[in-house]
C-alpha cells in the first residue's frame, strides 16, 4: 500500500482511510442510482448538482493530501 501513500499509517489507520473512502464511494454511487431513478428534470438536476458537490470535496481532500506527501517528500 505505499505506493497509495499509506505507507506510514498504521493498520488501523488504513482500515479507517478505506472505510472513509468505501462511504464515499457508496454516497457517489447512491446518488448515481438515484439520478438514473428519477424522472423530474429538476429534482434529477439537483441530484446531480448534489453528487458533483461531493465529488469536489472528494477531489480537493485529495488535492490537500497529495500537497502534505510532496511538502513531506520534499523535507527529507
């Protein structure tokens, strides 16, 4: 798992970055469903609207993550 840059997470702290993105992946997913599901333009667009909203903050936390590893990188 160090190539994924969870090299200096203990066990439990693997465990708990998987469960983490394992919700989040089930929230993209749910909404996914629901989207394909819903027939009303507008409530399909709020949907959709909902799960890009999520999408980003998926995005910049792992922006944010990948900044720490090279400042970290860059420090040794």
């Amino acid at each position: 798992m160090k190539e994924m840059g969870m090299g200096g997470m203990t066990e439990e702290q693997k465990n708990e970055h998987l469960r983490t993105m394992q919700e989040h992946m089930l929230q993209i997913h749910d909404l996914s469903n629901q989207i394909l599901s819903e027939k009303d333009q507008a409530k399909k667009e709020a949907l959709k609207n909902q799960q890009l909203e999520l999408m980003k903050a998926h995005h910049a936390q792992k922006m944010q993550h990948h900044r720490q590893q090279k400042m970290q990188e860059h420090k040794k």
